[in-house]
C-alpha cells in the first residue's frame, strides 16, 4: 500500500508542492509536467526507488540544495523550460544516479561550468541542456562516454575553448553546439560512425574543415556558418541534405577548389600553432599578400617575412614554413613554441633572419649556414637532446651553429642577439 507512480502531466495544476513529498520512499515514477506549478522544487533526496522525474514545464522557483541528492536507482530527469527558476548550478550530487540515461534540463536557467563528473554515467545517453548560461570547457570526463544526443546550443553567456572531446565521443548521433564561443579547429569525427546531425553555428572555430567530415557517410544535416573557418571551401556528400557554412566564415574562394599554395602553406602553418584566432581574422582570401597581418611580400608576390613577434602563441613551428621558397625573416620571438626548430627550414637558400628567442623550444638547432642570424636566446631547454658521441673537436667550416664548442646549450639568457655560430665564425 505504498504509492509508486504519479502521474498528473498537463492538469493545469497550479500552486506548490509538498516539501516533503520524499517521505514518498517507494516512488518510482513522478510525472508533473506541463502544469504551473510555482515555488521551490520538491526535494528528492534519499528517494532510492524513484526511475523517472518528469517536471518540465512548470514555474518553479528555487531548487532546494541536496534535492537530487542519493537517487541511485535515477535513469530519467527532465525538468526543461523551467524559465523562473532562480540561477543554480549544475547539480554534483546526481553522481549518485550512475544508471542516469537522460538528462534534460533546458532553458531552465542553470548556470556556471559543466562539472567533470561524466564518467559517473556510464548509461547516459541523452544530455539537454540547450538555453541556460554555461560558461567553460566542455568536461573531460566527456571523452569515451556513451553519449547519442548532446545539445549544449544557446548558452547565453557562452561554452568556450575547443570541441576536440567530440572525437572521442563514438556514440553521437546528434550534436547541438551552436551559438556558444568555441574556438580551435573542428576535429575528427571519423570515430563518430553514426553522426548525422551536427549544428556548430555561431561560433570561433578556425581552420580547415576536415575531409572525414566531408566524407562522413552518417552525416544528414551539418551546419558550420558563422565561424572563422579556413580553407577550401567544404564539399560534402549526397548523403548530407543540408548543409550550410557561410557568415562569418574565412574560406580562400567563394566556390570549390583549392587554394593558392602559398595560401595553403600559411593554413597549415597556423595548424601547428592550434589555428588561433588571430590568423583568421585578416588571413582572408585566396592571396596571402592581398593585406595578411604578420606578412611581408616581394613585388613577384613572394612571401619574405613572417612575423609573429608577442602573439602568445602555444604549438609548434611547422615544417611548412620550408615551402615558402622566398623567406628571408621569421620572427617567431615571444611566444609559448614547444618542440624543436624543423630541420628543412635549411632548405630556404633565402633566410637571413630566424629569430625564435623566447619560446619553450627544445632539442637540436639544425646548423645554419653563417649567411642566417639565428637567435634562439631564453629557451631553456634548446640544445638538450643529447648530442651524438664525443668526437669533441669545434665544428669546423662555416655550417655550425647551436652549441657552444664544448657541447653544453647556448646560454638561455643575456639577450645576446649574435649567435654562437657566428662568434665560431
Ligand atoms: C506560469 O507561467 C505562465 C507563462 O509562462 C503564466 O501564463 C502563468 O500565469 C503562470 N502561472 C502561475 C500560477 O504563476
Ligand atoms: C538522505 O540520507 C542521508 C544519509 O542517510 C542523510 O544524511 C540525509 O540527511 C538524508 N537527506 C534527506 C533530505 O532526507
Ligand atoms: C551568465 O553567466 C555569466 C558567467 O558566469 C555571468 O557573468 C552572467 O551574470 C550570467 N547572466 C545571467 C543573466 O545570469
Ligand atoms: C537534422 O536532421 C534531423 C533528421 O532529418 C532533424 O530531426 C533535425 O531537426 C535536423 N536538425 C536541424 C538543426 O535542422
Ligand atoms: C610543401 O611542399 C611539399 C614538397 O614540394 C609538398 O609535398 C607539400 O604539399 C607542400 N605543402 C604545402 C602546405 O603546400
Ligand atoms: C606562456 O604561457 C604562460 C602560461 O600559460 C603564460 O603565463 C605566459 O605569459 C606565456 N608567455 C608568452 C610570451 O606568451
Ligand atoms: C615548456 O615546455 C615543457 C614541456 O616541453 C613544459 O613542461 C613546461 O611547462 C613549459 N614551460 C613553460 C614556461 O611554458
């Protein structure tokens, strides 16, 4: 004789509930929506029997601190389009509901990060928080679960940093992030076999939109326009029935086709730095000497200096800067650069100037010839891998640089902007 199940959806109930509605222990199902119910959310806690909580659509209030507290047999909560509810932060005591499935909580005026708590539900499958204010990344803890439906679109404030997790998220099918402040590239989603909706609108991302995007075979429905996306522009199958990508977007021509070489080397010049934000905004167009910010070029429309002095950028320094033949300067002083100085940038017969003072460069500094100012100052680490042997004598002839004689790194500070090579010539 105990109550199970109430079912009372769309009664056109107004007034509040009981607080202690939770003295209901043997609950398994509770089903409010849809009416105009008002003041503080029933507490829940401790109701161990309760499955499936369906309260959307009401005028709730408040929610009680501890109200989904100790919900361990939970696998449905829906509580959407609860507009008055006072501002309230996503509930950490749902980690007790590890059999949770769906979670749907939109326009319900939540606000804050998503905590990283997602791999407490291993069974969830349908996450909806669209129309709240999340601010933040999206949670690790993301990468490897089961989730089909994730909708995170229209946060007022804005989710932000990049969308990388959703590579590792194999089981979408849906996905929802428009309208938030994401950046960086889109990743690869060739693990995302049954992907057939993806909305990222309205957002920063850069870079190329990848092939396995285009050649996606699930995908239906994609929607990238109002980025700072970069490269050719996308071309996806016959199975994807709408796709739209234009706005804001950065793409080198107005229809199919590659793009001009040079433009191509910067794009992926720009990869190895995590497409910043700041190379899109200007690096428009299929000319990289038609006003690129941080571009010189020669009257034959030659690329002859990059410079990216101060711009903080975090990566690497890509290889490709070896195809612009014409380089004389490369200023890529005070930045975050890890890795090492790309050996085929002594390919470029035309440098004068490498200046990479300042970085978090490390392992060997390929020996320029005497004709290349190289100054690699204030990278504490350069010069460490170990050098090979110990034949010992000083680098003879003109090609050394990198090391001091007797082996050790040259001296990360002092701000000498003359290179030991030089001083060895
Ligand atoms: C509940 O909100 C609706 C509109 O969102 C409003 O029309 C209705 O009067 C409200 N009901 C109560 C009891 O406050
Ligand atoms: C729920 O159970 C815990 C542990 O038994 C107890 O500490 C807590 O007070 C209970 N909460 C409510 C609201 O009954
Ligand atoms: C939305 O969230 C941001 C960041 O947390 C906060 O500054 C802002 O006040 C919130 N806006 C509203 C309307 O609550
Ligand atoms: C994408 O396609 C699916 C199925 O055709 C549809 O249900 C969904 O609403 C579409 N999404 C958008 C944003 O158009
Ligand atoms: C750089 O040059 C190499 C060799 O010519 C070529 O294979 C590669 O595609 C070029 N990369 C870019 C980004 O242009
Ligand atoms: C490098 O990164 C650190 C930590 O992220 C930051 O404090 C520092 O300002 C950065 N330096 C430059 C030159 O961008
Ligand atoms: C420099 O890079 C190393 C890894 O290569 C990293 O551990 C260290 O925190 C970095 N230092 C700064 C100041 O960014």
């Amino acid at each position: 004789n105990r109550v199970t199940s109430i079912n009372l959806s769309s009664m056109s109930l107004s007034g509040s509930l009981p607080s202690n509605l939770n003295s209901l222990t043997q609950l398994t199902t509770l089903s409010l929506q849809s009416n105009s119910l008002s003041g503080p959310f029933p507490s829940l806690a401790n109701l161990s029997s309760l499955q499936e909580i369906y309260l959307d659509t009401n005028n709730f209030t408040s929610i009680p601190s501890g109200c989904f507290q100790g919900l361990s047999s939970l696998k449905v909560l829906s509580m959407s389009q609860n507009i008055y509810l006072d501002p309230w932060f996503f509930p950490t005591e749902l980690i007790q509901a590890s059999s949770l499935v769906t979670l749907a909580a939109g326009n319900a005026n939540l606000y804050g990060s998503l905590p990283d708590i997602f791999d407490s539900f291993p069974n969830l499958q349908n996450l909806r928080l669209s129309y709240n204010n999340f601010s933040g990344f999206l949670p690790k803890s993301f990468s490897g679960s089961g989730i089909q439906n994730l909708w995170l679109n229209n946060q007022q404030f804005g989710l932000s940093g990049t969308i990388e997790v959703l590579s590792n998220m194999t089981q979408l099918n849906q996905v929802w992030l428009h309208k938030n402040l994401f950046t960086g590239p889109i990743p690869d989603i060739s693990k995302c076999e049954t992907l057939f909706d993806l909305q990222l609108r309205d957002n920063q991302l850069t870079g190329i939109v990848p092939a396995t995007l285009m050649s996606s075979t699930a995908l239906q429905n994609v929607s990238l326009d109002n980025n700072k996306l970069q490269g050719p522009l996308p071309v996806f199958g016959s199975n994807v029935k709408k796709a739209t990508f234009d706005g804001t977007n950065s793409f080198c021509q107005t229809k199919p086709g590659p793009c001009d070489p040079q433009v191509n080397t910067l794009l992926e010049v720009a990869g190895a730095l995590g497409y910043p934000i700041l190379l899109t905004e200007s690096w428009e167009g299929n000319n990289a000497c038609d006003g690129w910010s941080f571009i010189v070029c020669d009257t034959q429309g030659k690329v002859i200096t990059v410079n990216f002095e101060n711009k903080h950028f975090t990566g690497i320094i890509s290889p490709a800067f070896a195809n612009l033949t014409s380089l004389k300067n490369l200023v890529l002083k005070n930045n975050n650069l890890t890795g090492s100085i790309p050996a085929n940038l002594l390919t470029l017969t035309q440098l004068q100037l490498l200046d990479v003072s300042n970085n978090n460069l490390s392992g060997e500094i390929p020996q320029f010839p005497y004709t290349v100012k190289l100054i690699t100052t204030g990278n504490v680490l350069i010069g460490t891998t170990p050098s090979s042997g110990g034949g010992g004598g000083p680098p003879s002839g003109s090609g050394s640089n990198g090391t001091t004689p007797n082996g050790n790194p040259a001296p990360a500070s002092g701000g000498s902007s003359v290179s030991p090579g030089m001083i060895a010539g």
